[in-house]
C-alpha cells in the first residue's frame, strides 16, 4: 500500500515537473556572434595586434643584438637573457589578455542574463547547442551589449 502511494505520489511530482518545464520560455542566443561584435572585444583584439607587434620588434632587436655579439659564451648569455625578456613579455601579455577578457565575457552574460529576464525568459542556451528554436535574442542581445559598452 505505501509502495503503490509512493508511485503514485512520484508520479504526480514528475508531471508536475514536466509540464512546468514546458511551460517554460527557452531563447536562444549566438554566444560567438555577441563576442565577437562587442566593442571593448574589438578594442581588446587591436590592443593585441598592437602588442604581438611590439613583441616582434623586440625578437628582432634582440636577434640582431645576438648577431652582433662575437664571444660564443657572452652570445649565449644573450640569448638566455632575451628568452627570459620575451616569455616573460609574452606570458604578461597573455595574463592581462585573459584578464580583461574574462571580465568582458563576465559582463557580456550579465547582460544576456538581464535580456532574458527583460523579455521573461526561464532560460538562455547558446545557439549551437539547440537543434531548433522560434525565439533567437542573439540581435538584442548585440545592440544591448554594444549600448552598455560605450557608455563606459
């Protein structure tokens, strides 16, 4: 008797749970396609360019200043030394690029987020992880990002 109240009980639980998750509002939104126009990511891509740049005049500099140095032992000595400058260069590039990346992609779902909840969806999942959907908020999403972005 507790056995067949039990079922009967679960099985009210699990179409209770059912038809509320169905009820639900699911959108979906193109995490690259909001990444990838957001301006601070755009400035953040040139800043970039800008400092793989420098990096490579200091490689040539550096090569060349090698080239220049006769003394096998003091031309090695060089050479470690320019390969400590340029790892450390090139892994305080990177941390700061994660940095400010992360920070970007933290404020970025922040805003998705408040779109959701704006529009009254229950949930948000990426574009490419839905095989379909009738409600794509990735255009909103964009301008909403694009907004809050050049205020600061």
């Amino acid at each position: 008797m507790k056995i067949k109240a039990l079922v009967i009980l679960s099985a009210a639980v699990l179409t209770l749970g059912v038809s509320s998750a169905i009820a639900s509002e699911v959108a979906t939104v193109d995490v690259a396609k909001v990444v990838n126009s957001s301006p601070k990511v755009q400035a953040l891509k040139k800043e970039q360019e800008a400092k793989a740049k420098d990096l490579v005049t200091f490689v040539k500099k550096a090569q060349k200043d090698v080239a220049n140095v006769n003394d096998v032992k003091k031309k090695q000595d060089l050479e470690m030394k320019y390969n400590k400058q340029y790892a450390e260069k090139r892994e305080a590039i990177a941390k700061d690029y994660d940095s400010k990346r992360q920070k970007i992609e933290d404020e970025i779902s922040k805003i998705i987020a408040e779109q959701a909840k704006a529009k009254g969806y229950d949930m948000v999942i990426p574009k490419n992880v839905a095989l379909y959907s009738t409600t794509d908020i990735t255009d909103e999403v964009v301008k909403a990002v694009s907004a809050a972005q050049k205020k600061k």
